[in-house]
C-alpha cells in the first residue's frame, strides 16, 4: 500500500510538472514561430500569439479572426499571466510591445520576457 501511495504521488507530480514544461516549449515555440512568420512575410499576414480563453494561439491576421491559427489549450494545471496579444513587425521581427509572462503551475512558476528588439528570457 505504501508503494502504490507513493508511486501514486510521484506520477501526479512527474505529469503535473511535465504540464509546466509542455506548457512552456509551447509558449516559446509559438512565439518564434510567430517572430521568424512575420520576418518572412509568410503569406503576407501579421504574426503574432495571444491568449483565448485557457488556449495560446498562434495566428496570422488578428486573434479575434485569424486567417491562419495554431491553438494550444492550457491544463487546467497551468495559469498564464501577463500575455496579451503581441504581433511582430516584418521588417526585424520586433514585438509590438514588451511582455512579460507567468506560467505557473506545481508551484512552480516560469518567467517569460519578450524585450524590445525581439529577445526571448526564459527562467
């Protein structure tokens, strides 16, 4: 009994974390996908990640109607604070504005900032 207990909590706490984790790779990845799309003008669209919801998306055109979208939806695990919707320009990939972003989860929190010249800082 024992043992099941605790192999019980190490698998919640493994896959509680592993949520954080996935949550985060997401987030970074939409991100740059979102900054090198808008460098390359991929179909002549803006670029950019905003929050829906519990959901990332990834979208070119707006958030509210993209053209093109790309939706992560958040466990319910994870909350998110600090993202609003940022576009990246085409000509360098700058943001449209600086972020600064919370996920968190497991007590645990990772801190996302987005810089003026497009620079992601994951701690």
């Amino acid at each position: 009994m024992v043992i099941a207990t605790t192999a019980s909590v190490f698998n919640s706490r493994w896959y509680l974390q592993n949520n954080l984790e996935a949550s985060k790779n997401i987030l970074v990845s939409s991100l740059r996908k979102a900054q090198n799309y808008a460098i390359v003008k991929k179909n002549n669209l803006t670029w950019g990640v905003c929050l829906t919801g519990t959901t990332i998306r990834l979208f070119g055109g707006s958030c509210a109607s993209p053209t093109i979208k790309d939706d992560y939806v958040l466990p319910v695990s994870i909350n998110i604070s600090g993202l609003s919707t940022v576009t990246f320009s085409s000509l360098r990939g700058e943001p449209n504005s600086i972020q600064s972003i919370d996920l968190t989860g497991n007590n645990q929190t990772f801190h996302i900032t987005i810089n003026s010249a497009g620079g992601l800082d994951v701690n």
